[in-house]
C-alpha cells in the first residue's frame, strides 16, 4: 500500500512513528523550486532533524531563490536541476520517500489534486506532504 503521509504542520515534524522509516535514506522533491508556492520552513526542520538523510531537490531554481539559499547551506541537501521525463522518473524511483509541501494560505493554487501527488503516487514510496482535501478520507492517507 501506498502511504500518502500529511505530515508538515505546526505540531510535528516526525518520521519516526511510521513503519520502515528506519530504511529511508533519501527524500525526492521535484517542482519548481523558484515558486513561492513552496512552504520552506517545515520542510528545513525535517532536513535539520534528519542529518542523515539525503534531500534531493529537482527541478528549475536559480541562485537567488529563498529555497536555494536557504537550504544550500545543509550538507545533506542536494540540488539536481530540472530533468526530462524519463531521467526524472528514473531518480523519483531512486527515492526512499517523497515530499511535497505547499503553503496552507496560499489563496492562488491550493494544489489539492495536483499531478505531482500522481505523479508520486505512480512510484509506490511513501509520500510526506501537506494536507491535501482531496485525500481527506481516503485509505491512502495518514493524517497526523
């Protein structure tokens, strides 16, 4: 079974209750890393709280975006650039697990079925994330 976990908010940031977390040992993002979309804060404090994890983040970003700078500085992130189809699908399938996190207010783009979380969904990991209405009351969600 595929594992949705939506698991970014203010209370916890804690992989460590979820069954074979002991075997992840890299986290996947694609996506635009210049969007202001992106809810950076949550997804710092996992990278912080998980030294020994790799984050692979990949997609479009340049140099003076607030994830790029932010996140450079952690040794254990690692920025990849954008990539075709088929090496993108090749690298999400090399994840251990998944992350998306859009910010709560954005009043623009909820991306609440986005083709991202299908797109992930497809590769059988365990997907961490923001809450997302759509999965609400489905088996494939844990909500925390």
């Amino acid at each position: 079974m595929v594992y949705l976990i939506t698991l970014f908010n203010k209370q916890k940031n804690n992989l460590l209750q979820y069954k074979n977390i002991d075997k992840v040992k890299s986290v996947g993002y694609s996506g635009n890393l210049n969007s202001n979309l992106f809810d950076l804060n949550p997804v710092e404090e996992v990278i912080i709280k998980y030294p020994d994890l790799k984050f692979y983040f990949i997609g479009p970003f340049n140099n003076q975006s607030d994830v790029y700078n932010k996140l450079k500085q952690y040794p254990n992130c690692y920025f990849i650039g954008k990539l075709d189809e088929l090496p993108l699908i090749k690298k999400l399938n090399e994840m251990d697990l998944l992350i998306y996190n859009y910010k709560p207010d954005n009043k623009i783009y909820y991306a609440d079925n986005s083709h991202k979380i299908l797109e992930y969904l497809s590769t059988g990991k365990i997907i961490l994330g923001s809450n997302l209405l759509a999965y609400q009351n489905s088996d494939l969600v844990i909500q925390d």
